[in-house]
C-alpha cells in the first residue's frame, strides 16, 4: 500500500461547480472526485534527525529548476483548473524559499486551483523561517491557515530533535501571522523525546496554550528506518522513553485539551471549540479528506496522490523529478489500483483514526462493503476489551484503544 501518512480565467472557474462523484455499478462504491491537493516543497536548511519526508539540503541552487519542474508536473496532469476544498503545500519546509519564489509558487497553485474555491488553504512553515515579506505573500495570494514545526518549547528537546529555531520564534511567528490576518494556526508538537521528562511534556503545553492557537498536532516520536536518529537507537546512543512514560504522555495531551474545551478529533489532532454556535471546531480539513479516504491531488517530489481510483507516488529524487517534469516525462515511481475488498479495509483504517469512527451506513454507501464482513471475528474481541466501542451505528476507538490505534487496525489490513 502506498504511504498517505501535495494565461487562465481564475475568475470564470471559481463559479464551475465542481464534477459530481459517481458509483460503480458493479460494487457499488463511490469514485470520488478530488476535493484536495497537495503540493510538495523539499528544500531545508538543515534536516533533522528524526526526519524521513523527502527533504534535501545544499540544494539551494535547484529552487527555480524545482518550481519550473512542479509547473511542468501540474500543467501536464491537469487539464484546466480546479475548483477543490482544500490545499496544503508541506515540506520540506515551503517558506525556506525566498520571498520572490514563495511567491511564485503560490501564484502557480493559485492558477490552477482557484483561492475563491478554496474553504482552506495551508501552508506548513518553520517559525524563524517566517519574516514580513513572506507573510506578507502568503496573505496576498490567500493563504489562511499555517501549520508551524514547533516540536518542543525545551531547548533542550529541540536540541534532541535538532531543529535550529529558539522556543521564542514560534511566538514571533504567531504574531507575524495575526498582522496580516492569517489567525487560523496549528502547531506540531513531540513528546517521548529522548530525555523528556512528564514535566516537560506538561510545560510544553501550557507554552502552546499562551499563544492564540486554532488546532494542535500531537505526535508520539517514532524511529523511522534509515534516519539519524533511528541509527543513533541502534547504536545505544539515545534511548527510548519508557512506554508507560510516553503513554502518560498521550494521556495528559487529551487531558488537558479536552478540559479547555478542545475537539479531539484524531487520534494525533485537536482543534480549538467552534467560533459560532452550530459553526464547525477549527478542525484540519484537509486531513479530514485523507481519513475519508477520498480523492486528491499531489505534486513534487515524494508526493502522493489518489485520483480514479489509483494511488501513485512521485520519486523522491530531487534530480531525478526536475529531470523528468523538464523532458515531459512522468515523476511517478510507484502506481497502485486497490481491489475493491483491500480498498474498503484501507478506508476503514483511515476513518476509524477519526473519534467520530465510521458510520456502517455511510461505510457501506462508499465501499459497498459491510463493515462487519471486513471486520470479522476482531471486532467483537476488540470491543469484549474495550478497546472499540460498537453501539450498532457507529464504530469507534476508545479512550483506552487510542494508544494502540497503529495495532487495532493493522488487524483489520
């Protein structure tokens, strides 16, 4: 299975509705249109140990060739613009580019995918990347949510995950956003570093809950095979936290999240109470569109993307992908059409990651799968424990089954 976990008349398309989703007789299942689009970016001043995303560094000088190649990708995969829900330009870090290319690369995705379409628009950013001038780009081509790297407000932990901005930059960052009215901003943060303490993971917090956040992201630290820090693990050089430790930890964030009155509403994520009465929590849409498992778009390097029913994957080579985009060649790597049974396990996956859980009606209307013919003798057992919680509607994890989320449903592949 491919890795989910990227002269035109803007003013004529936005007011195109977008193509409808159709069903296949056959099976049932809905094919669904994409509603998303991913646009990757790889450049990094420094790559920090625990990464494995398709970034490079030294390259700077590749920027320009590397925009002009994602123009080439795009124009030959699309055949006009788009009108989607969402956008999200990751990294890599998109905002290391300089503002004139920044720029660029915004008004190229602005011509293809209309801003006046768009619900949300995120770009992903390290704090002391941003200054003025990029802010200032990212609200004129209608940027309106951000999603900073903070990671730690220890410098001692940033230092364990190398990351090479101070804890007051994500502060500053904040407050560079607000000043040109993107208020709409997440952050990342990592517990079960090596080294970090409870206390640590507490305080960590209680800085991110000074600042005037709208969502935050929550990860457990993994050793991903082939990074510097998972060789440094192999070596004994740093040591793991103790899984009680790093459970207390996950347990704390859902704590004191939920009694601010915060949405948990992914096992990772969890997004500030709704500004309105009847009004939506300031969850990450475009997110909520991978855990249903439909259509998006992907572009760059080590992109993904989902469209007619087949998942591809771009080659993670920067030279490689400018080479190909530059001769009219495809980027992709690695192509995958599921079956319709593996299809609708890999969607229950997806969607049982979101506390809401999976509808069996709904389930049933876009996989044309029962869900308890996928699920088995599993289901029962993993209910019997309490780990699922099962009222006949709905199935979901529960507060007990979330730290071992990755295990249930890897049961139900």
């Amino acid at each position: 299975m491919i890795d989910m976990d990227q002269g035109i008349d803007n003013t004529t398309q936005a007011s195109r509705p977008p193509a409808a989703d159709s069903r296949d007789a056959a099976t049932g299942a809905t094919h669904f249109v994409p509603k998303a689009a991913y646009l990757h970016v790889p450049f990094c001043a420094h790559q920090c140990g625990y990464c494995d995303f398709a970034s490079v560094t030294g390259r700077d000088d590749r920027r320009d060739d590397y925009l002009d190649a994602l123009a080439a990708e795009m124009a030959a995969i699309l055949d006009g613009p788009k009108s989607l829900r969402t956008i999200f330009i990751g990294g890599g870090t998109p905002t290391y580019l300089e503002p004139d290319q920044l720029d660029r690369l915004l008004e190229l995705t602005n011509r293809w995918f209309p801003v006046q379409s768009l619900a949300e628009f995120t770009v992903e950013a390290n704090p002391n990347t941003l200054t003025e001038a990029k802010v200032d780009v990212l609200a004129r081509h209608g940027v309106n949510r951000v999603s900073l790297g903070a990671q730690s407000f220890e410098p001692r932990m940033l230092r364990a995950l190398e990351r090479d901005h101070d804890p007051e930059s994500v502060g500053r960052a904040v407050g560079l956003l607000g000043d040109v009215g993107i208020t709409n901003v997440s952050i990342d943060l990592i517990f079960g570093v090596p080294g970090q303490t409870l206390e640590n993971w507490k305080s960590d917090l209680e800085r991110a809950f000074t600042l005037p956040l709208r969502h935050l992201s929550a990860y457990g630290l993994t050793y991903e095979k082939g990074t510097k820090l998972w060789k440094e693990r192999r070596l004994g050089i740093v040591q793991p936290v103790d899984e009680e430790l790093e459970r207390q930890m996950f347990d704390h964030v859902i704590d004191r999240t939920t009694a601010a009155g915060w949405d948990h509403y992914e096992v990772s994520n969890f997004a500030m109470p709704a500004p309105a009465e009847g009004e939506e929590a300031w969850r990450c849409e475009h997110n909520l569109i991978y855990w249903a498992n439909a259509a998006y778009y992907g572009f760059g390097t080590g992109a993904a993307a989902y469209v007619d029913g087949e998942r591809t994957l771009n080659t993670r080579e920067l030279d490689a992908y400018i080479d190909r985009c530059s001769q009219g060649r495809s980027p992709i790597s690695q192509r995958e059409r599921l079956e319709p049974e593996p299809k609708a396990r890999e969607t229950l996956i997806v969607n049982l990651r979101r506390l809401d859980g999976v509808e069996r009606t709904v389930f049933e209307r876009q996989t044309g799968y029962s869900l308890d013919e996928l699920t088995g003798e599993r289901l029962p057992e993993f209910v019997s424990m309490g780990l699922l919680a099962d009222d006949g509607e709905r199935l979901r994890l529960t507060r007990e089954g979330l730290p071992l989320a990755d295990g249930i449903l890897q049961t139900f592949l």
